[in-house]
C-alpha cells in the first residue's frame, strides 16, 4: 500500500506550521495506523513445523524424565523448569 501524501507551503506560513499540517494529514490517511498493526507480525508455523517442535519438546521432556528417574538430575535443579507464581 504506498501512499504519497503531500504538503506545499502557503504564503505565510512557517516551517512549524507545514510540518504540523503534513503530521495531520499522514494521521488522517491511516498509513501510520496500519504500519504499527503490522509491525511486529510472524507468520503462523506450518503444521509441518508445528510438528517438529512439538515432538522435538516431547523427546526433551522424555529425556529429562529419565534422568529423574536415574537420579543424574534432582527434580528442583537448575535445568528442571518449575512454574513461578
């Protein structure tokens, strides 16, 4: 979406003046609106992705189980994640 919006000087007016008319009408088109709701967007992960991650984190948790079961790691260690409320 490209929109030019554009600002020509009248005959009195100051430099201030100009930029505050320009600022009103970049607001009124909406462009900064639509620029900062798409800013930050991530595409959704396809499910084949979804799924490699979702088995990758299983294998882990099954990892991390035996090795409380053996005793290599103590339930509240370090490297065991417990929720903080």
């Amino acid at each position: 979406m490209t929109v030019n919006i554009q600002v020509n000087k009248q005959n009195n007016e100051n430099t201030v003046g100009i930029i505050r008319r320009f600022t009103k009408r970049v607001q009124g088109s909406g462009i900064l609106r639509r620029a900062r709701s798409v800013r930050y967007f991530d595409r959704p992960l396809s499910k084949l992705l979804r799924k490699r991650k979702a088995l990758k984190s299983i294998s882990k948790k099954e990892i991390l189980e035996e090795l409380i079961k053996l005793g290599k790691i103590e339930r509240h260690s370090p490297f065991h994640r417990r929720s903080r409320r």
